[in-house]
C-alpha cells in the first residue's frame, strides 16, 4: 500500500457488534418479517374496473391502427 490513506484505514480497529443492539434489530427485523407475512396472507382486495378498461381501450386503438395499415395499402 503507497497511499498514506490507505495506511490510515488499515490501522483503524475492527468493529465490534454490541449484543444488545444486534437483539434489538433481530427483534425488529422479526417483527417486520412476521407483519409482512400476515399482510401477504390477506385476501388481495377486487382489483376493481380499471384492467378492463384499459383492455378495452388497447382493443379500441390496435382496431384502430389495423384499420389506418390496411387503409394505407389499399385493402380496405
């Protein structure tokens, strides 16, 4: 190592974990996990009406296309 920064960082001490701060995140970190579980295990709501429409109005505007394609070659 040539860089004097370098030198500097290989000389710093090496974290410690603190036992009672890695339970308290594994205790959060558990809580987390088990809320996420219980949400996932919902019945999903009704998505609603959106999806269709916005099906419909794809179906509306490829319709639309097609017809201007076949128009501009002559066929229809």
């Amino acid at each position: 190592m040539n860089d004097p920064l370098l030198h500097l960082l290989d000389g710093l001490p090496s974290a410690r974990l603190d036992p009672d701060r890695a339970n308290r995140i594994r205790t959060r970190c558990h809580a987390a996990l088990v809320q996420h579980r219980n949400l996932a295990s919902r019945p999903a709501r009704t998505v609603g009406r959106w999806p269709p429409i916005a099906v419909g109005l794809g179906g509306l505007y490829l319709t639309e296309v097609l017809r201007q394609v076949l128009a501009l070659y002559g066929i229809v």
